[in-house]
C-alpha cells in the first residue's frame, strides 16, 4: 500500500492508482469532467486540477499517480481558483441557453458552475463556429455544447468498436464529429445512442418526436395505440427520481392512459410472438440443414452494424422483425380489420429505450402498402418529458394493467427480452419444450444470465446438444462474428444486441451521470435494471412464450401457424449489403 496525506488525512492507496481513485476511495470528492471510469481517462479538462505539495504545477487528479508520502490538496485556494478558471474557459466557448437545453437540470457542466460559485463568465469572446447534426433519424450532434471531453469518443471506440467520432480540426477549431464532419447519417454509425449516454452536456442527444405524438393525440381522425419495451419499466422511474432499478410497469400503463392514447398494450406481448417465429425458424434450419448460427435480429443498432461491416454474415440473421415492428404489423393488420380501422387512421407509437428504434421505423421494408408498421418512436427520456408536459404526478399514480382486450397479456418469457441473454432464454424455454414435447424441469438458463459482455453455454435439447453464445456490444459481437465469417463458430444460435448489457442500458434510456458512473461504490445500474426485468419475469403465471393465450388466439384467428405465409408477409423482413 501506498500512504499519502489527502487535504491533511492519512490516505492509503494501492500501488499504480491515481490521485482521484485514493480520494474516492477514502470518501474525498474530486469534481471532474473528461473522466469516466473504464472509459476516457486523459487529463485532458483539468477539472479535477488539484495542487500536490513540492510539484511546480497542479496535477489532474485522473491521471496522477499516487506516491509515497506524497501531499494533496483538492480544495487549496490554488487548486479551487484553477479548477474555476478551467471551467469559465469551457463556458466562454460554450451555447449557454441553458433554459431551452435538453439536459437542462440533467447536465454535468452545469452543476460544476454551480458547485463552483460560477456567477459570471470572465472570458467572453469569439466562439468556436458550430455544426447542428439533425439528420440521423435517431440521435443529433449540437458542438455548440461540446465540451471536447472525449468521452463519446472513446465510448464508440471502446463499447462499439467503432471510432465513428473523433477530435478533427486544430485548436481553437477543434470539433467531435464523424470524418470531415459529415452527418451521423453518412457514416457507419449504429444510432446506438452510447455516445448520447456518455455526452455529459446537451451536444448528443435522441431526436425529440413528441410533438408528432400530441399531434395525433389531438388528431380526433387518427386511433393512437402506444405499446412499451420491456426495459422502459425498469427505468422510466429513474426520470422521476425513484432509486436505479425501480421497476414501474403499472404507473407507465396508468401514466400512458392518463395521456389519452387510445389503447395501451405492451412490446412483451410481441416478444412473444418473436419466439414463436424465431423459435420455429432455428428449429427449421436446424432440421434442414438451414445457415447455422442464426443471429437474433431484434436490437436494431446490431442490424445497422452488421449490414455496414459484416455484410457477408446477413444470411446468418433470423429474418424476423423485431417484437415492436412485428406488434406494428398486427395492429395495422389484424387489429385494424377486427376494429373496422383503415390502417392510414391508426397511430403506433413505440416506447423504447433505444435511440436505433427511431432508425429501424423508417427502413423502407418496414412499410406494407405505403403504410409504416410503427409511426412514431419515443425513447424513456422522451416519455418522462411527456409525462411531465402532462402534469402527471408519476410517483403518485396507481398500478394500473396494460388494456387486456386483445394484446395485453405476455409471458415471463416477454419480459427478459430487455436484458441481455433474455432472447436466447425465452426462445430456449420455447424450443426445448417444443422439440421435447414435455414439460421443462426449469424455466431459469440462468448460464445466459448476467452482464458479462460474452456468455456461452452449451444445452441438451431433444438429445442434440445446442451451443449457444450470447453477446452485448460490438466489441463483445466482433470476435463472434470473426469465428463465423473463418468458419470456425462452434454456435448454433447467437443472440446480439447493441448496447452493453442489452436493451435496460439502450442509449435511450435515463442518463446516469458520471457521478453515479464513477462514483465510490459505483452502482451497476445495468444490473439493477436487469433484476427489474427478471423479478418481473418471476412473478408471472405465464413464462413461456408458446403458452401465452392470446398467441395461441393470434395464431387460430389470424395467422395460422408460425412461420405460415401470412406470417411471413407481415412479420418477417430482408437485409440490404
Ligand atoms: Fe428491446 Fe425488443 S427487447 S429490442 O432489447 O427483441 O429497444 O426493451 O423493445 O422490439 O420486445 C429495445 C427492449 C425491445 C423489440 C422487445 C426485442
Ligand atoms: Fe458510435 Fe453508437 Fe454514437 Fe454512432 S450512436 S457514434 S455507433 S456510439
């Protein structure tokens, strides 16, 4: 161990630490801006300057090393006057119509100029000429906001793999973008949203669509349905301040009543559904000699990324829509013809935690007829402003039941689809007990289980035995997808989804700022949003997908058996290289 004196109390630290883990770890608070644990650690703000006894300049706390019987001072007259300095330096620079800000009371740097006694800005001047990226359909750049932390940066490059942004131009002129400052649209870019979560200021966020839902709310000739993904209940509560975790599933319903959208259904009943056609095409192509491993196609970042650098590997993807997209091609439907509705008159919107789901709706084969599966789609952050607009008083709402006319049920099985492992989970309860004709002995795989970025495992099924793999994250896909494209992938059935830890940490979920990130007993909140989803699961009478009633009454009334042609024309979809 290492001894050190922080602001005068004895401090011991492992060996190779920094100044800013001692001090977390002996409870000192160290402001800082650029830094985000296990993501971007440069030293390149200097806000977490702290003044070190003997040493001729002050040390960014982040990246200084700890030594024997060093002296620290975090709050020195000399260190509090730097670390203010730095930061009206980045206010000259920045857009500060904090009031009309989408991160307004949710943005880092405000909350340091606040901490910091920050009262007037002394370096007012010129401002670095700014680029609005709103092009993308799923998530927008403002640099007027940037800070040039860098931690979208790394983000794409560590979590995805990507490297989509970069610092490019000099100094004073110095921007984050894509290559040349092109749009997100022109790049390779997932629309995954992780560089949104990571921004801690208004310069990446999801392209606001709320005004298109009070628009058909107000709309008398248009029938609005809402339906919700299953990782939205085990955050939409974070955005009213309720503990990480907190799973809301029955005020979501009452709020989304509340509002005034004519029917309330829920995305698990369409995973559901998923599995029923996910489930029967694995089985087909593992019968007939079909292209092994089949990918899960649900995570639409994941969809974007394959098409752009594995697009060798379509073939591997099941062709089933995603559970939202398939609900939209129901409602549209089946839904539309029993309500005596012209399609053209129903709005679907989706709530979802996903920022690639905005991208996914606008895919031209996500249309039957000129008609779009799903109109509008609203991320968590979106629907807790939505809730707010409406003076909804969300913490005090009663639980209330998704609207149980037609669609409202789901399986266990529906739930765990938000958390990563939950589609091979839900599909394995399906499949096994399909092909075995009994009973399973245990619902819980809990082998897929967790929020490790790899997990594999290999099951008896009807006396083959299944490899599985299960990946979150491009960078935990790649070296999947690299076995297959060299033919040596030893998996039958893959699932992949976009954003670490599966849809619960989708990139349009609530924010967790780089406090609780890098706070002294870190939370996981991917965990605690998972448990959320798989407690829910535990609760249900239904866990299996093929045991929903209102599947089964879809399949007699309508489309007959999984994987019929009806099925194939509304529920199923093609690639593009
Ligand atoms: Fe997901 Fe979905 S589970 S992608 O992770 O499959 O976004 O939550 O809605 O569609 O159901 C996201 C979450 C969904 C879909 C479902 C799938
Ligand atoms: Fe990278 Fe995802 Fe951000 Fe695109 S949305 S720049 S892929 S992190």
């Amino acid at each position: 161990k290492i001894n050190l004196k922080i602001n005068n109390i004895p401090v011991q630290a492992e060996p190779g630490s920094t100044i800013l883990q001692a001090a977390r770890a002996a409870g000192i608070q160290i402001p800082t801006l650029c830094y985000l644990k296990d993501v971007n650690k440069t030293g390149a703000c200097r806000v977490c300057t702290v003044e070190i006894k003997g040493a001729k300049s002050l040390g960014a706390a982040c990246v200084y090393p700890v030594s024997e019987g060093m002296e620290v001072f975090t709050n020195s007259q000399r260190a509090l006057e730097a670390r203010k300095h730095t930061v009206e330096l980045i206010l000259s620079n920045h857009c500060g119509d904090c009031l009309s800000c989408i991160r307004n009371q949710n943005c880092e740097l405000q909350k340091l100029a606040q901490q910091l006694g920050i009262r007037k800005v002394r370096y007012e001047g010129e401002k670095t000429p700014p680029t609005f990226d709103e092009v993308a359909p799923g998530i927008v750049r403002d640099t007027s906001k940037c800070v040039l932390c860098g931690r979208c940066i790394e983000t794409c490059k560590k979590v995805q793999g990507l490297g989509i942004l970069s610092f490019i131009n000099r100094g004073f002129n110095t921007k984050v973008a894509p290559v040349f400052d092109k749009s997100f649209n022109d790049v390779n870019c997932m629309q995954c949203g992780q560089c949104v979560n990571a921004c801690p200021v208004g310069a990446l966020f999801e392209k606001e669509d709320i005004h298109r839902v009070i628009e058909a709310l107000n709309d008398p000739a248009q029938h609005v349905v809402v339906q919700t993904a299953p990782a939205v209940r085990a955050a939409l509560g974070e955005e009213f301040g309720l503990p990480i975790g907190t799973r809301v599933t029955g005020k979501m319903a009452a709020a989304l009543r509340r509002i005034g959208f004519d029917r309330v259904y829920d995305t698990n009943y369409a995973a559901d559904l998923t599995i029923m056609e996910e489930g029967h095409e694995f089985i087909e192509r593992v019968q007939h000699q079909g292209v092994l491993p089949m990918i899960t196609s649900c995570s639409p970042g994941w969809i974007r990324y394959c098409e752009f650098e594995y697009p060798d590997l379509l073939e591997h993807l099941s062709s089933c829509k995603s559970p939202h997209m398939m609900f939209g091609a129901i409602l549209k439907s089946y839904y539309a013809q029993t309500h005596n509705l012209d399609p053209r008159k129903i709005t679907v919107v989706s709530i979802m935690p996903c920022t690639a789901k905005k991208a996914e709706v606008v895919r031209p084969e996500m249309r039957k007829d000129g008609v779009a599966d799903v109109d509008v789609v609203l991320t968590t952050r979106e629907l807790g402003r939505l809730i707010k607009m409406y003076g909804i008083n969300f913490e005090n709402l009663p639980d209330e039941d998704f609207d149980q006319d037609m669609f409202g049920q789901y399986s266990g099985a529906g739930v765990i689809f938000g958390a990563s492992g939950g589609v091979m989970e839900a599909a394995l309860r399906t499949v096994k007990e399909t092909l075995e004709n009994k009973p399973l002995d245990s619902l819980d795989f809990t082998v897929v289980r967790g929020m490790e970025g790899v997990k594999t495992a290999e099951l008896e099924v009807a006396g083959m035995q299944v490899k599985v793999a299960v990946a979150s994250s491009m960078s935990c896909a790649k070296p999947l997808l690299d076995e297959i494209r060299a033919g040596t992938s030893p998996y039958h059935f893959i699932e992949i989804m976009g954003c670490p830890g599966g849809c619960i940490n989708g990139g349009g979920q609530p924010i967790i700022n780089a406090s609780i990130r890098n706070g002294f007993r870190p939370i996981d909140w991917k965990k605690e949003r998972a448990k959320a989803l798989y407690d829910e699961d535990a609760l249900q009478s239904v866990r299996k997908s093929h045991e929903n009633p209102q599947i089964i009454a879809l399949y007699d009334q309508f489309l007959k058996e999984p994987g019929s042609p009806l099925a194939h024309e509304l529920l199923h979809t093609t690639y593009s290289k």
